[in-house]
C-alpha cells in the first residue's frame, strides 16, 4: 500500500467519522413531544406521585418539588383567560389547549408540563419543566499502517453536555496521548 492509499483511505475514514457525527448529533438533539400531565395542587409536593405522573427518576422528583414549592411563591410569566365553570374544567381546556399547540404557555420550551387546578384562587397553575437529561455519543478514527511501527489516532465524543476530543499516537509498546480538550 503506497503513501498516497494511506491518505485516500485517511481522508475517507474522516468523511465516515463527520458524517456519523452529524447523525448522532441530529439524533441526540432530536425534540421529543413535550408530556402534559394534570396533577392536584395538594399532589405537588408528592415525591411518589410526581414520579409516577411525569415518568421521572425519584432524584430528580425529590428537586422538582423543591423547585415547585419555590415557583409557587412567583409570579407567573405569562397570564391569560380561558372561560369554564370550573377550576378543574379549566385544567382540562389549558391541557388541551397546550397539546395542541394553542396556548400561550407553549411559548417556554419544556420537557414536561404539569397543570393543576388551583380551586381556592379560582384558576390553573402551569408549570413548565425542563430536566436536564445525560446524552452521550462517540466517534473516533484511527488509522494504522500495516507493519508500520506508528499508528495514530483521534476521536470526539460528547457526554452530558461535555465536549472531548483527543489525538494520540503508538509506538510498538509505547502510546503517546497528543492531547485531550474538554469543552
């Protein structure tokens, strides 16, 4: 094999590797359709119960009720009046109305929305939630050379929002790390 193949086959190897990136990134930045769940205002503070309804880890239910209870004693980001003769039929319009794409509280991006009626103020509380989720993807190339002594390597990955990338080198028994960025 001449030089010249050992840099065709490096420059398509690192094709392969920009191509397979761009998948997963599409793949791990894809929208999943946000979970509206309507839940009682007494059930907020309800580890188990927002476990259940939302499909989340105890962990982070245990930080959505500390969040909760915090966002309870703010104002609201957005008001708006939607007609019903109850609080609970009013619950039940804002989800639909959220579903749909319809409502004025779809303009905050969200994983997830809980909608409760508040019965003693007479209106519904919307809170939008967004849980930050471990995403991971790998890709790298390494080249190597038939009996050559030296091969050489790189890769990128990406891990909970952390950025790597790194290039080395082998010599027989020994490997040489060129370096590692986290960004």
């Amino acid at each position: 094999m001449t030089t010249w193949d050992k840099i065709k086959l490096g420059v398509l190897g690192l094709l392969v590797l920009v191509i397979v990136g761009g998948v997963a990134w599409l793949f791990i930045n894809k929208a999943s359709p946000p979970v509206v769940t309507q839940i009682d205002q007494a059930h907020l503070t309800d580890v188990a119960t927002l476990k259940k309804a939302l499909d989340i880890q105890e962990t982070e239910a245990r930080q959505l009720t500390k969040e909760l209870e915090v966002a309870q004693n703010k104002p609201a980001q957005i008001h708006y009046v939607t007609l019903a003769p109850t609080a609970e039929q009013a619950a039940t319009n804002v989800e639909k109305e959220i579903k749909a794409g319809t409502s004025p509280a779809n303009q905050i991006p969200a994983d997830k929305t809980i909608v409760t009626p508040n019965v003693k103020e007479q209106k519904v509380d919307v809170y939008r939630v967004t849980l930050d989720k471990a995403r991971w993807g790998v890709s790298g190339l390494v080249l190597a050379g038939g009996n050559d002594p030296v091969e050489v390597g790189a890769g990128v990955s990406y891990h909970n929002k952390d950025w790597s990338g790194s290039v080395g080198g082998t010599s027989r028994s020994r490997v040489y790390v060129m370096g590692t960025k986290y960004f």
